[in-house]
C-alpha cells in the first residue's frame, strides 16, 4: 500500500501515464543500509536504475558505483567526477578497457591480456563463476560470466606492477536472504584474498512488498566474517526498487470468454519487470473512475501494447472502474531503463520526482 505522501502526490500529477520517485524514501532508505553495514563498502550496481536524481541521493550513502558500459561510466562520472568507480560486465571493448576507474572486473584471461595491452595502470579484481550451489535464487549468474578457478590461476603469472592484482569479484545469484548470502560468503572468504567483491542478489520480494532483506543480520555477518579482509558489496534493486511507482489510468474494462480484464495507459514497455520476471507487480488502485468496471472479483491488468505478454498482474481479486488510477509500486529499479520503450510509439512517461 502505497503512503499518504506518494497518494497525495499522485493526485497531482499533470498527466499519466508517469513515474514517481520518492526520493526521501530513498535517502531514509539508503542511510539504514550505509549503517548496518559498518565497514563494509557499499556500491551501487547503476544498471538497476541510473536516473541522475536517484544517484544524487545515493552518491551521499555509497562509497563508490559499479558501472557495466562505457555509456553508463560517461554518466556516472559526468555527475560525480571524484566518485570512484568500479568497472564491470562481460566483453568489455578496448575503449572500455581504457576507462579511468577505482577497480576494473576482469571476466576472461583474453580480456586481462587485452588490459596489459592498453599499458595503462589497473587495479584489478578478478571476477570468479564458484562451482558453489545455489538453492532458491530467483537468478543465477552462471555460463559466460566470470571465470572457473583454472581460468584464474591462468591470470595469476600476468600481473606486475602497472596492472595490479587487489582481488576477487564474484555475483552468484540474485534473490537470497542474508543467511543464505552470508553461507556463500564465508565459501567465498576461505580463500587467500585480502579484498573481495561480494556483488549484489539480496532478496526483493514482489509478492510482499513489507518483507524486506535483513541488512541488520548481513551487515553483522560480514562484521564477523571479513576480519582483517576488505569487503564490498554491490547491490542495486535492493536499494532503489522501493522508492519508485508507475502510475498509470484504466482506459477500458472487458470480458473475453469470462475473463475480467482493465486495459491501462502504457504497459510493459514502460515497466518491464513483470513481464521479464513472470510476476504479479503490486499495485494500488485509486478510485478516480466512474465509468463501467467490477466489483470485488478476478481481473487481469494488461497495456495497450499489441501482443499477449503485456501483463502486469494476472487474476488478481480487486474492485476496479474505467477512469480510476493505477499505482505499480516497485518499480524503481529494473523497470523504465530495461523496457522496450519505442515498440508502438506510444508516449513515454513522464518523470516526476517527491523531495519532501
């Protein structure tokens, strides 16, 4: 359920569909996470929303940003020339080798040799795939990403002074709990590195939107786990996802063969996430509406776009009429910059934006 402040301001906005974001949310947000972390480093993972008013609410929580692409470092250091950075993603082109950074994820033997052969200075953390099991992940970060042990005892010999070996990189999964990214932690930790990256996955849950990561419970266990060694984590949906809604209007209510459905401005091509991860997207309805609708049975809120995919929420028992207004929470992170904006050119959304 959406709060009275973001109610409020969805009432006021000019013209829907749009996207709010409630930055104080965020910042309140971020600043519990900064905290139960204690001398863990914090970087936000861009790729999961780089709009510039969320990274200034960030930039003053983080110790750093993780960036994936030469386009997504342009941004990031445009806006926070001091911030250091950390360069990640697979196949990165030898422009992105170049890039000026605070640490450089090294994916594959070949790409370490092709750093060497820019003859610039590099900090280097290299990035491992762990034959480690991993129960219950919402995504696992397998195949092509990262290298097994054999790939880096391979890059070991090729490090000196001007390209320097700090230590490893590792994202196994996304959508664990503290518990079970603190196990795979301490597999992680028996090693020899005095630096590790941990990345990112913590748990976000679409289902219960209360239910939130234990930071409390990870910040203690790599308290207890990283003694004497530099840690870091690089989260991105865990920290933004809450404070952003799409806020959409129900332009028509049908029937097809007993189905119940309200069709609203917009669709996946401006949120993305249910679509890619088969989920229902939480929401909020506003009765703004007097027009034809349902009462207190199953609907299926779908978007205007041309093709059977375009579903935010399936069978979802609500009450609901033409012309109310529609409140998709979560949806500040993997949600506008992951869509397929141009398909059907329809209107973008707007983007509007709570200070206090």
């Amino acid at each position: 359920m959406i709060s009275a402040r973001v109610q409020e301001a969805v009432t006021r906005l000019p013209a829907l569909p749009a996207y709010l974001y409630d930055l104080p949310s965020l910042d309140e947000h971020v600043a519990s996470v900064r905290r139960a972390l204690g001398a863990a480093e914090l970087y936000y993972a861009v790729k999961a929303n780089p709009d510039a008013e969320l990274l200034r609410v960030l930039a003053g929580h983080v110790d750093g940003f993780e960036v994936s692409s030469g386009g997504e470092h342009a941004h990031v250091t445009g806006l926070f020339p001091g911030m250091p950075v950390a360069l990640g993603g697979p196949g990165k082109t030898d422009a992105e080798l170049r890039l000026p950074h605070h640490r450089i994820h090294v994916e594959s033997p070949n790409e370490l040799r092709r750093l060497l052969a820019t003859g610039r200075e590099a900090d280097v953390l290299l990035r491992l795939n762990p034959d480690l099991p991993v129960e219950g992940a919402a995504l696992t970060m397998s195949g092509p990403f990262g290298m097994d042990e054999e790939a880096v005892a391979e890059c070991l010999p090729l490090f000196g002074e001007r390209v320097r070996l700090r230590g490893l990189h590792t994202h196994l999964a996304s959508g664990l709990d503290a518990e079970q990214l603190l196990r795979l932690a301490g597999a992680l930790l028996e090693g020899a590195y005095d630096e590790v990256n941990l990345g990112g996955g913590m748990a976000v849950s679409y289902a219960e939107p209360r239910r939130r990561f234990d930071w409390k419970a990870y910040g203690a266990g790599l308290a207890e786990l990283g003694r004497g060694r530099r840690l870091r984590i690089e989260p991105g949906r865990a920290l933004t996802v809450y404070c952003g809604c799409y806020v959409t209007r129900v332009v028509d209510v049908k029937r097809v063969r007993g189905q119940a459905y309200a069709i609203v401005l917009g669709g996946t091509h401006h949120l993305r996430t249910p679509a890619t991860k088969g989920h229902d997207q939480p929401f909020t309805i506003l009765p703004t509406g007097e027009g034809p609708g349902v009462g207190d049975e199953p609907i299926t809120f779908v978007g205007q776009l041309c093709t059977p995919k375009d579903v935010f929420a399936r069978n979802i028992v609500t009450t609901v009429r033409v012309g109310d207004t529609v409140v998709f929470e979560m949806a500040g992170a993997y949600a506008w910059n992951i869509s397929h904006h141009d398909f059907l050119m329809h209107p973008k959304p707007a983007f509007h934006y709570l200070r206090s």
